[in-house]
C-alpha cells in the first residue's frame, strides 16, 4: 500500500482485524440492543442515524460460531453499496481503536494465512496487539447480502 491506512480495529473470535475507517459509517459500541424487526425483511435491525441497518454477525460470515445477544455487543456499520445503498451492522466482539499505520507498513496477506476465508482481507500489519488483518469489505459484502433500497425506520419499522 502506497498510502497510510486509517482503519478502525476490532476483535473477532480472537483475531484483530480492521477495516478502512472511510467505509465505516457509525461506531456503536458497548450496548446492550434490542433489535428492531422491519416490515418484509428478515433477520435483525439496528437504527443508525434514523435509518435500518440489517444485522450481520461477522463471526458467522468468516466461518466461527455465531455471537451471542448476551451482555454488551459492538457494531461496526458499513454502507453496502448497490440497489440503494443500504446499511449493514457488522456484529464484532469489541471494537478497539482507531488507527494511523504508514502505508510502508502495511503488506499484502500471508499466503499461509487460511483460517478464515483469504478473499475477506486485503492486507495485513503489524500492531501491538500483534498481527492486523485488513478486512476487503466489497468481498465480504458480496457473500450473500442482498441488493435492496436502503429502509427507512420512519416508513417500515415496526
């Protein structure tokens, strides 16, 4: 990477990773939720700045056990771009920190690096809370959100 990497850094079932603080959208972090359910969707929603962010727990996506609803939950919401942009709450076991790394520092992915799926993340660097993975959100993404206009809270929560 030529230049530095601003990112966000968060924790998932262990690992830290990160992903480009421009395709962050909102921190919500350390709360307990009640998720919102909306008309003609499935699956669980936040509000995020007056509109529904679906849900999308990150840990099941990279092949780990899903998170639990219990106690304080962390989420990083993103814009999905395609059929109206729409907010996605990627559900993370904690949000860490916001980070400045020199982009000399930042390197492609290790080849010998399989746990979880190597098309999810574009680089990685090292950190003091050891190895940072660079999340590629257009991949993760396309692994199986659908392609809707953005919702609402006014118009279709219920």
């Amino acid at each position: 990477m030529e230049k530095d990497f601003n990112g966000v850094l968060f924790r998932i079932n262990g690992y830290s990773c990160a992903i480009d603080a421009l395709e962050v959208r909102e921190i919500l972090g350390g709360t307990e939720w009640k998720p919102l359910s909306v008309e003609g969707e499935s699956g669980a929603f936040l509000q995020v700045r007056g509109k529904a962010a679906k849900v999308w727990d990150l840990r099941q996506t990279l092949g780990f056990e899903p998170a639990t609803r219990e106690g304080v939950n962390s989420f990083i919401a993103v814009q999905a771009a395609g059929g109206g942009n729409r907010l996605v709450a990627f559900w993370v076991d904690l949000v860490l920190e916001l980070v400045n790394i020199p982009g000399a520092d930042v390197k492609p992915m290790p080849p010998s690096f399989m746990e979880m799926p190597a098309s999810f993340f574009r680089a990685s660097f090292d950190h003091d809370r050891g190895p940072i993975y660079v999340l590629n959100l257009p991949e993760v993404l396309k692994a199986g959100f659908p392609e809707k206009k953005e919702l609402a809270l006014e118009d279709k929560a219920s």
